[in-house]
C-alpha cells in the first residue's frame, strides 16, 4: 500500500448527530459506556478516552495488541488504551464514515451482542452528512502477505476500485469446519451479509482466556460458544433481523 487516491466523486462523510450506547467490555468485564459523535473534515476517527482526557487515532501504526480482538495505545501515554474496536470501526467503514469522535468512559467498547450490528443500528439512527472535502482511499499497488503459525492473509491490486474478499477458516470443531465466503464488500452486502457476523470461541479455549486476564465479560449473550459438535447457544449463532 504506497499511496493514496483523492477521489473528487467521493466525499468525506461524518455523523449528523450524536448517539451512544452502554454495555460490558468483553475482556474487562467492566461497565462501558461509548458515544458517537461527528467530527470536522478530515479529522479521522478519533477515540476518546473521556475517563484520562486522552485522544488516540484509529490508525495502523498505534494497534498495540490483536490478541482476540484489536486495540490502539497511544505513545508515551502507557495507560492510554482502547480494546475490541474492530466491530464499531467494522461498521463506521461500511457506512463510509471518514470523520467521527468516538467517547469511552475505559479501556474497551462495550462488545454489545458480539457482531457490528448494534453499532450500524446507531449510524443510522444519528444519520450521516456530506462534507465538501474529497475522500482519501487507499490503493493497493503491490500484493502484501503477512502470516502468523498457519494463518495468513494477503492484499492485492484490482483492476477496478473497491474492495473484494476471500476469506476461509479450518477449525477442527465439527460445529465449524472449513468455511469459506467471498464476496464484494460493500454498504449493502456488509447489511446483508457481515453485521450480524458474531464473536465465537471454542469452550475449551474461555478457561485459558480467563486464566490470562481475557474474556471476564464474556457470555453466552455477546459470544457464540461451540463445544465439540454443539453450538451452546444456537439463538445466538443464527443471523437475526
């Protein structure tokens, strides 16, 4: 990824209203609160940690941890963290969303129902607006692979703009298997296909978890948890709306 396009057909994009919400960090198992709000042209997305009057962009070179979910820390500032943003930040670029403040009253997004869907729900009831300033994409010019033991994934060129998806898991549990989904992402297909997509752990993997200080708010509630060949809570595992 070596540059950036500014698209004059496309247009930076923020909130038209603030709008919040309140639940339990996943990892933490502490109350948390988080509130949306717009933001200038141009300022990005911006995480406010309202507890330490400490901001921290959502960029790449600030994700600290992606240990069963992605947080940002801020440099110098050690205590200045934010955990399990992917689902927010999941649906903030499924609507477009260029520009937003993000207000956490602690280290972690509230996990809601385990999926983006709570947090596209709230877009759309703040409803967005359009700026005059031109939206930056990112284009890929070089194919990148990055791998970790056996996982791997990889970016590269397409002959067209927009972002296309090939994605597959393996999973010894008879409950997962080997899936595999690929698809165009876009506002529509990610309504369609990918909000509801929830949070899942193995059962003999939440012990381990716990015992490293990990997954205290987890619950059949927010997470869909498999045993063996049983999902434990299949209600859960179902898309809903």
């Amino acid at each position: 990824m070596d540059g950036f396009l500014a698209t004059a057909l496309e247009r930076r994009k923020t909130l038209k209203a603030a709008i919040g919400c309140v639940g339990v960090g996943l990892h933490s198992g502490l109350r948390a609160s988080l509130t949306l709000r717009p933001a200038p042209a141009g300022s990005g997305i911006t995480f406010r940690r309202i507890d330490l009057g400490l901001d921290i962009p959502a960029r790449f070179d600030l994700v600290s941890d992606t240990r069963l979910c992605t947080a940002l820390s801020l440099p110098g500032h050690p205590q200045a963290r934010i955990g399990t943003i992917e689902h927010v930040m999941a649906a903030l670029a499924a609507c477009g969303i260029d520009d937003a403040l993000i207000e956490v009253d602690g280290p972690e997004v509230p996990i809601m129902d385990g999926s983006a869907a709570p947090f596209l729900f709230l877009i759309d009831c703040a409803g967005t607006i359009t700026s005059a300033l031109p939206r930056r994409t990112i284009e890929v010019l070089k194919s990148v692979r990055v791998e970790e033991g056996a996982a791997w994934a990889e970016l590269h060129p397409t002959a067209t703009p927009g972002f296309e998806a090939d994605l597959e898991i393996d999973f010894p549990s008879p409950a997962i298997g080997h899936q595999a989904l690929s698809l165009r992402v876009t506002e529509a297909s990610f309504r369609a296909g990918l909000a509801n997509a929830r949070t899942f752990t193995l059962a003999e993997d939440v012990a381990r978890a716990r015992a490293a200080g990990l997954a205290k708010g987890g619950s059949l509630d927010n997470a869909v948890v498999v045993d063996g060949p049983l999902v434990l809570n299949p209600a859960r595992a179902a898309p809903s709306g």
